[in-house]
C-alpha cells in the first residue's frame, strides 16, 4: 500500500474531525471493492498508526468504504468509481 493512500485517508479523517465534531482518538476501517482492508487508529497527536491491513494486488479498488468511529461519534463515507466521496452518517 502507498503511502498517497494512508496520507489521503489522514486528510479524510482531519476533515470529519473539523467538520462533524468528531473527537480522538478514532478508530477507522477502510474496505476496497477488491477485498484491500485497512484499519487504522488516529490519537490525539493527530498521527495515524495502521492496525491492521490486508491488501490485493497491492492497490485499493474503487468503491472504497470508510467506516470512522470515535469517541462520540460515527461516521461512514464512500469513494465512489468516479472519486466522488459520499458522506453516510
């Protein structure tokens, strides 16, 4: 998996939190319609650790699904095929 991905999903993440008043520390799961799965922890220092991840053929395929959960709230997202990213709450 390449780094573009992990600082894209860190940008997505430092998004919800300004925008949805999410709280730290988050925990975030990120499935690929080829089965790429990632599940990361983002602490109050803002930096995003990889718990877990699987990944096919080195790449995630569109749709993506985010599934983001923190303290107080949660949220679910999709990067659709065309790179649009639908907001699910």
């Amino acid at each position: 998996m390449n780094e573009g991905f992990e600082q894209f999903l860190s940008t997505m993440i430092e998004q919800c939190l300004d925008e949805h008043d999410m709280q730290p520390p988050l925990v975030v799961c990120t499935v690929g319609d080829n089965g790429s799965v990632l599940v990361a922890g983002f602490n109050e220092g803002a930096k995003l650790v990889v718990l877990t991840k699987h990944c096919e053929n080195d790449a995630f395929t569109l749709p993506i699904k985010v599934t983001m959960v923190s303290q107080n709230r949660t949220a679910r997202l999709v990067i659709e095929c065309d790179g649009n990213i639908s907001r699910l709450h």
